[in-house]
C-alpha cells in the first residue's frame, strides 16, 4: 500500500455497494480502499485501525443509523465523509440532514441499474473523494444553538437582485447566508449542484428556517423581494425579462462544466439581464463553474464577492473566480450576509438598465 495514496474506508450494509465501491476507488491511482464495513460497528474499529482520509457512509444500515453514527463521528473524531444515498424523497431529507451533521458532500445510489449506474458515477466519486481528502472537516452547528440574529433590509425602493452559486459544502453555507436575512431581502437566485430529486427538500428545509420564503423554482416564475429560488437539481435556471418583470427560466440544455444545473449559466444570464443590479456570490465547492460568469458580472458593474479560503469547505469554485478577477470581494462565510445587505443599501436606488 502506498503512503501517499487516499484512504478510503466503505461503510454499506449491501456487499454489491460495497464491492462496487471498491473497484471503482482501487481502479484511481490516487487512493484505494483499505477496509470495508457492513455497518457502523464494524467501521469503529476499522477507523482506529487503519486511520482512513475519507469514509463513504450509507445512511439506512443495521445495528446503527448512519445518521447517528455520523454525529457521533464528528463529534469524537471529525473526519471527512462522503455520503452515499438513496435517490427517494426520504433519502433526499435525510441526506440534507447528514449534510447539516457535517457530511462533506454525497453521492446518489442509482434505483435500477446498480452496477451501471454506479460505474457511470465512478469519476464523480473519485473527484468527490479527493476533494474530500483535501476538504476541511467541519462539526456540526449544535441543535439548540440560537438563531443568527436578524439582518435589518434597507428601507429604499430597490430592484437589486443577489445571485448565488455554489457545489460541494454549499448546501450549509447558503444555509448560513440566507438565515439572517430578513424577510423582505432582495430576490436571491440560487444555483447548488445537485441531483434532480433533492432541491425540492433542500428549498423545503431552508424555508423551514429562513425568514425568506425558499422554494425550488419553476419555469417562468416571477422573481419576487422576499424570496429565494432553487434552481431544480437537473436544470439549468437563467434569469430572464417578463415587460418591466424579472422572471426565472428553465432548460434543458447541455451541462456546462458538466454540471446542470451550472452556476456559469445563472451568472451569465445576470448579467446581461440585471448588469450592476446585481449582486452575485460565489460561494465553496470544487471546480471552476462559475468563475468565467462572475467576471462577466463583474464587468457588467454588479458587486461580487468570493467566499474566503478559510470558512470554505473546499475553495475550487471561490479561487478559480479570484483568480480569473470575477471578485470585487473575498469575504468570511460569516460576514457575507451583512455585506449583502451593506451593498444593497449603498446602491438601492440603481435603476433598470
């Protein structure tokens, strides 16, 4: 076994999973698997003895829940873990809740097909397992910490827009920027990457706790002060005009960056529809989707800014933009929220280009 290769640890009560996983990770020159266990028992000695980089986590298994199992992990001994989950409505919602546990990021277990489907995802769970293996592992937010302090909207006639993107670690870290915003913020377009099947739940949790409404938005929708859309997990959202309206569209277009829905696709389409009426962030994840568009906003006078090196779970997406220029700003994950409403103060009044 080679010292410089990823270690990965496998914990799946089905042995096809198991196996699966296994030569798909043992086929990367980079990383190999170095024990597999059929549940979380198992997997506890297994960590103590072989001292894994990576854990891949199922979440329903026997003897113990791998959400429970999860806590427990993060708690004692933070370690990045990929999840790997049912493509279900309850696998969505407990996949955001092991997410929200401090789960770097996961991979969806094809319905039918197991072995096809698996095999047509092995270079996603390879890229998935380095950034993984280079992420910063995170402990959960207590349960019972209090609610972030409201953020105050600028009482001034504005039609400023905030356009989000983000990848892996995005779904807590827009958590944490849409949480203190009241409920009368500016209209936020949001573009995550995610599987279709799992937007729905993760718009459904954030209105849960967002004094904003949060909903996954649908084709032609009017977009609204006070509320903020999801693109769907399989499609590309761009921002449109409707008359003196803005509106949302979806497509069905090619991925770009391969991802669809792609963060580039949403920037783009912001600047050329709302130009310095906007405002966009590009938040943690791995890649470069994004980069190219928040530059062009940048250019077409919006205000950007880049999530910083230290609060992302992976800086891919934020560096590739600071590299490229895209960002008039590089911000604390903490302190975006209140730049947000900063910038829509200093230039509420802009008009409609």
């Amino acid at each position: 076994m080679s010292a410089s290769k990823i270690k990965v640890l496998c914990v799946d009560d089905s042995a096809l999973i198991r196996d699966l996983l296994t030569e798909i990770i043992n086929t990367q020159p980079d990383m190999e698997v170095v024990a597999v266990a059929p549940d979380p028992i198992v997997a506890r000695d297994l960590i103590k003895q072989h001292n894994p980089d990576v854990l891949t986590l199922d979440v329903e298994m026997p003897r113990m829940d791998g959400l429970d199992f999860l806590e427990r992990l993060m708690r004692l001994r933070p370690m990045p873990v990929l999840m790997v989950s049912s493509l279900t409505q309850a696998g969505s919602e407990i996949t955001l809740r092991a997410l929200e546990l401090g789960a770097l990021d996961f991979v969806a277990k094809p319905s039918l097909g197991i072995r096809t489907g698996m095999m047509e995802y092995a270079n996603e769970i390879a890229e998935k397992l380095r950034a993984a293996a280079r992420s910063r592992p995170r402990q959960a937010r207590h349960k019972n910490a209090p609610p972030k302090q409201e953020l105050k909207a600028p009482l001034v006639s504005s039609e400023k827009l905030i356009i989000i993107g983000a990848s892996t670690g995005g779904t807590e870290a827009i958590r944490s920027v849409l949480e203190p915003l009241p409920a009368n913020a500016p209209a936020i377009l949001i573009t995550q990457h995610m599987p279709g099947g799992f937007t729905r739940s993760f718009a459904e949790r954030l209105d849960r706790l967002c004094r904003m409404t949060v909903k996954e938005v649908s084709d032609g929708e009017r977009v609204l002060p006070g509320h903020a859309y999801i693109a769907p997990g399989d499609q590309h959202m761009e921002l449109a005009r409707s008359g003196a309206n803005y509106v949302a569209r979806l497509n069905d277009g090619p991925p770009v960056n391969r991802h669809r829905p792609s963060v580039d696709v949403l920037f783009h389409s912001a600047s050329k529809q709302a130009g310095k009426n906007a405002i966009g962030v590009i938040l943690t994840g791995m890649g470069k989707d994004g980069a190219a568009g928040l530059l062009e906003m940048r250019q077409a006078g919006a205000e950007t800014i880049a999530q910083n090196e230290e609060t992302c779970v992976v800086f891919g997406m934020p560096r590739e933009a600071i590299a490229l220029g895209g960002a008039t700003e590089v911000a604390s994950l903490d302190d975006i929220p209140g730049r947000l409403m900063s910038l829509v103060a200093s230039s509420g009044r802009a008009q409609r280009v």
